[in-house]
C-alpha cells in the first residue's frame, strides 16, 4: 500500500474534475468537500426596484438579502445570507429548485455572485436587484434597520 503525496490527491481530484469542467461546469467548495454546478451558462434575471416593489404586492418568492455586513433590508425578506456562503447555506432556501428566489445586497453585485453561484446549482427560477439598496432607496422606497 503507497502513501499518498499532495501531486498524488491534486492529479486524482483533477481527473475526477476535467470532464464537468471542458463541459462548461464549474464547482464550488462547500463545508470542505467540492461541489459540481450544472452549469456555468446557468441564466438569473435582473430586476428593478419597481419591479420588485409590484411583486412585493403579491408575494409569492422567497427574498433574501446576502449584504454583508448588514445594512438594513426591505420588507418582507425571508432571510439573511452572506452573499460568499450562500451555497452553505441552500437549508435555508426552498428545497424546490424551481421557486422563485430574489436577492438583493447594498449595490447589487454580492446579489449578482449569489444569484451566479444558485443558477449554477441548479435553481431555474432565480433574480437579482440591480442596484441593490441603493437602487431601492434612489426609486423612492424606504428600508428597515433591525
């Protein structure tokens, strides 16, 4: 029985990753163990602050702000997850990969990376803010400080 030596374990993780990645895949790193997306041509929308304030109208979405650190929300937001551990934290979304979520952060691009990292997981129905907070604020809408 041979030991194992770093080239060993990188050539071996290598092979075993090549194929998802020349398919255009790409892989996240998740409580120490890697995870494959579906895809990196994985689609999100963006939508605007009056977009999102009709829909807010009849909530039937899951809103989350991925903002770190916290500098306020808007109504109605189910959940709070850093932008870079949105991938650890997929128990805290709905488990049906085709529900609507909406993120949203200060500026929009946190929003932006959580939104490319849950469409490249697999999750089909996913939007983001663009312009984030600031953007909600600048249409006239107002945010909440807990």
């Amino acid at each position: 029985m041979s030991k194992r030596t770093g080239l060993d374990n990188f050539l071996r993780v290598a092979a075993l990753l090549l194929p998802t990645l020349l398919a255009g895949g790409t892989f996240f790193w998740n409580a120490g163990e890697v995870v494959a997306a579906e895809s990196t041509t994985a689609a999100f929308q963006t939508i605007t602050p009056k977009d999102l304030a009709q829909m807010l109208q009849h909530k039937d979405f899951v809103l989350v702000n991925v903002h770190i650190p916290y500098e306020g929300e808007i109504a109605q937001t189910d959940a709070l997850i850093p932008f870079d551990q949105i991938a650890a934290n997929l128990d805290k979304l709905p488990a049906d990969k085709t529900a609507t979520i909406v993120l949203y952060c200060r500026s929009g691009r946190m929003s932006e990376i959580a939104a490319t990292t849950l469409a490249g997981l697999g999750y089909t129905h996913v939007a983001h803010l663009g312009g984030g907070m600031i953007g909600w604020e600048a249409a006239g809408q107002s945010l909440l400080h807990k």
